[in-house]
C-alpha cells in the first residue's frame, strides 16, 4: 500500500477510498453512500475520502461475504 493510502488519526488507521475499492472490490462511490450513511467511520483529508480500515474490512465481510487478508 502507498504511503498516501493511508493515514493515523487518534491511534485508527484510514485507507482512501481508492484503495478500498481495489481491496473491497467496491466503487468509489459505493464507499462514499456506506460513510455518509453511517456504515462506517470516514474523513475528508486533503481532498480525499478515507475509511476506517477495520470498519470497512468488518462490514465487508459481514455484508458482503469478501474474505480480506
């Protein structure tokens, strides 16, 4: 994972929203609605949409049935 896919924010690791979508096989856009509906964490940080990665990977596999290494 690139550097700038990733940011530390009070001890919680984000991922853009890019790299969730190559990891998720969801879209961009598909992550945007799940944060603004509250499904889980996410934040604009220079422009760009990131995602709680434990958040997302939970729901991913819980949801959506993907298996994430």
């Amino acid at each position: 994972m690139a550097e700038n896919d990733i940011v530390v924010i009070n001890g919680k690791r984000y991922i853009s929203a890019k790299k969730a979508c190559e990891v998720t096989g969801y879209s961009k856009d598909y992550i945007g609605q799940l944060c603004r509906a509250g499904k889980f964490p996410g934040k604009v940080f220079k422009h760009k949409r990131f995602v709680e990665e434990a958040a997302l990977f939970e729901h991913a596999q819980k949801v959506g049935g993907i298996e994430i290494q």
